[in-house]
C-alpha cells in the first residue's frame, strides 16, 4: 500500500502544470494578474521580430515584471483611460538566454531575411552603434518596450510569408500593428527611431510626446536611442534567466 500510495504522489507530481512547480522569483509577477486591459503584443514569443523566430526562454507570450513596474504601468493605464487610449507591451523581462540569442543574431551576418528591422545600416555594425547589446535591463524586470493603441482596435495578423517594407517607412507598409504612428515600427534600428528625432511628422511627434509624458508621469524614464523602451526604479545588478511560461 505505501508504494502504491508513492506512485499516486509521483503521478500526481508528474501531472501538475509546470507553472505550480516553478513559480516566478520573488517579486515578480504577471501583468494580466496586475491589470489585465493593458495589451500584450509579445513579440520575442512569435516571429515577428528582427531574428524572424521566436527567441529561446519564450514559452508563453506573456508579460513578465516586477511587481512595482507593473503597478506603476497600471496607474499610466488609469490615466489614459479618459483619452480613450491604452498602453501595449511588446516585451516586459526577458530571459538572458534570449539577450544570447539576439547577440548570436546580429553576429550572423550571412542571415539578412529581416533587413525590414535595419533597411539602412550593416547588420555588423548593430552592436557598436548600441542597438544591440550583450546585457539587458529587461533581464532585471525592470525595463519594459510599449506603445500606445486607441482602445477596441485590433491589428491586422502578422503574415510571416509576407514582404512587409522597412520598419522606417509608412505606417501602412510596415508589419501590421494598430499602435498610434510613432514614426517607425517597434524595434526599427535607425536613428528615425530616436525619442527626439526630428525627421517625423506632426502626428508622430504628438503620439511620441504623449507616450512620453503619460510614462514619466509615474517614474518611467525613457532610453533616447528606442521611443518604445522604459525603465523604472533602481537596476538590480544581475538578470534571471527563468523560462517565461503560461500563467
């Protein structure tokens, strides 16, 4: 009876989701779990990003941060609410195991299939111009990539057999994304893609100085070189390399 009672356990082990066994570290926490009307358009979980696949650690397209972080986000989503905007995450932490990748992307130059991400510049020269890099703070949970979408719309599904045009180029020639035009798609390695870059119209530059203020407002600070790019609160010296899973 006390083996067949052990088999029952181990069965029972074997069986329970993989997220009961191997909760987030301290601290952390799902952002659905936090404030689930801001959207989620995970792009390292799927293959609409510069590497054309989805990158290692990403098991689920859910946004993973820090408590703090994600509360404060809630608070800019509050705010937004009366403009009838809302934000939308395109990445939260990221595994390091996925900051490698990345690193052995751009290290590959004979891969250009995603040249729509740096239509003007030489894949070999992303890392010295800071556009990619061997460390991330979204490791720390503490950086997070977003934009701003009108409320209720939805983007067109993303064709990964389709040409779309350079992340640089008009809002209807990119990768389809309901985000308000900022001028450049998520993650367009171009100096177009800079905060205060003035080589964007009107309309774009209103829909960047609005991201901007909505973020700052709640203790956001902005990377100048990635409109998208927020960090918040104090970096912890070291990332995580756990697995994002389903919640």
């Amino acid at each position: 009876m006390r083996a067949l009672a052990h088999c029952f356990v181990l069965l029972f082990l074997l069986a329970a989701p993989a997220a009961a066994r191997e909760p987030l570290p301290a601290g952390f926490v799902y952002l659905r779990d936090i404030d689930p009307s801001i959207v989620q358009d995970m792009r390292y979980a799927t293959p609409n990003n510069f590497s054309g696949r989805p990158l290692p650690g990403y098991a689920a397209p859910e946004c993973v941060l820090r408590r703090d972080m994600a509360q404060a986000l809630a608070r800019v989503q509050a705010d937004l609410a009366a403009s009838g905007l809302s934000l939308k995450v395109y990445d939260c932490y990221r595994p390091t195991r996925a900051v490698a990748a990345m690193a052995r992307w751009a290290g590959d130059t004979s891969d250009e299939s995603t040249r729509r991400f740096y239509p003007k510049l030489d894949k070999r020269n992303l890392f010295a111009l800071g556009y990619i890099a061997a460390h991330s703070a979204h490791s720390t949970g503490t950086a997070v990539d977003l934009t701003l979408v009108k409320r209720g719309t939805t983007a067109a599904p993303f064709d990964p057999r389709a040409h779309y045009g350079a992340c640089t180029g008009s809002a209807t020639t990119r990768a389809p994304d309901d985000s308000i035009d900022m001028g450049t798609g998520f993650d367009c390695f171009d100096p177009k893609s800079f905060t205060a870059n003035v080589a964007i119209n009107a309309e774009q530059r209103h829909g960047r100085d609005l991201l901007l203020a909505a973020m700052r407002k709640h203790g956001f600070r902005n990377y100048f070189r990635e409109w998208w790019h927020f960090s918040y609160g104090a970096q912890p010296a070291h990332g995580y390399d756990f697995p994002i899973m389903p919640r």
